[in-house]
C-alpha cells in the first residue's frame, strides 16, 4: 500500500512540473512595463485616405516607455480629443472640434490592428470629414492602462508647411576643362 501511495505522489509531481508555466516573477515584468506616453510628435499628421486629394482624418501614433526610455507595448483604453487651437494662453484648447475618438488595446486582435513594427507605436485612424488642412489643431491623448494608471498627451497639428519651389542656381563646374593639349 506504502509503495501505491508512493508512486501516485510520485506521478502528481512529475506531472504537475511539466505542466506549470514558467513566469517572471512580478518585479521583472514591473522592469518593461510603460512608464510614459507620448503622442508621436513626426508621425502623428492629417491623412488623405481615400487619395481624393483632402485630408479624410488623423493618424495618431501613441508611444509608450518603459523605466528605461525604450519603445514598450501597453494594455488599455485611449480617448483621443480634438480641440481649436487658442494661441497665446495658457491652456492651447479651445472649443472641442469633434466627438472623442475611442479605441482599446487591450486584447490580442486589437494589439496586432493598431500595433505598427517600424515605428514601435500604436497607429489609430482618427476619421473626421469636417478637418481643414489650415488649420491648427491641439490633439489630446489620454490613456488608461489595464489594472490602473493613466497617462495624458496634447500635440498641436500645424498645417504642413510647404516651402516654394525655388530653381537651382546655374552653377559651373568646378575643374574647367583644360584648353590646350599637354606635351608628351
């Protein structure tokens, strides 16, 4: 009976170690967990989608840092808000432009739809039929981690600013050719 016994516990235990997951304990997965947020101040632009000539909306690019200052993901929930630009204050929002855009990164589906691996962000599509191209706008971000903890973001959309063409100056080249033909 002793031998029985001795065999099931013995059984229980290797199988209980080959099926166990291998985690991290807590503070290592604290060590790459966001710390910071920013709204990606190159990449976040009015874009034309429908190639019609007319911006169709925001691309709004969200980074995250951990402790360290390196590109992490986040899981959670980011309202996006688009307001006037009132310069010369000190609060830059003014009237909300439009209704707040709401998105969620907080499941496998939504990760892989909005994750962008070039730019280590997360991409949403902020779609408004109404936005002018001459206008400046401040874009606010506010972002709700899953278990707790938020982060705000404001980025001011200026209108893309496109120098004037200007023509080359004629330039001669720098080693004229010789004019006459060397001796042998």
């Amino acid at each position: 009976m002793r031998r029985i016994i001795l065999a099931i516990v013995a059984c229980a235990a290797l199988v209980g170690c080959g099926s166990q997951p291998q985690w991290e304990p807590a503070g290592q997965q604290q060590l790459f967990s966001p710390t910071a947020m920013r709204i990606h101040p190159v990449f976040t632009q009015l874009r034309d989608w429908t190639g019609d000539g007319k911006p169709d909306g925001v691309d709004a690019l969200i980074e995250f840092q951990d402790q360290f200052g390196d590109p992490t993901k986040a899981s959670g929930s980011v309202v996006f808000e688009i307001y006037q630009y009132q310069p010369y204050s000190p609060d830059p929002r003014g009237k909300r432009e439009v209704a707040p855009f709401l998105a969620t990164i907080d499941n496998v589906a939504a990760q892989r739809d909005h994750w962008n691996r070039t730019s280590r962000c997360y991409s949403f599509q902020l779609a408004w039929a109404g936005v002018d191209p001459k206008t400046t706008y401040v874009l606010m971000a506010t972002f709700e981690k899953t278990g707790g903890g938020r982060f705000t973001d404001q980025l001011l959309l200026e209108p893309a600013q496109r120098e004037p063409v200007r023509p080359l100056p004629a330039t001669s080249p720098a080693n004229k050719p010789n004019t006459r033909t060397p001796q042998p």
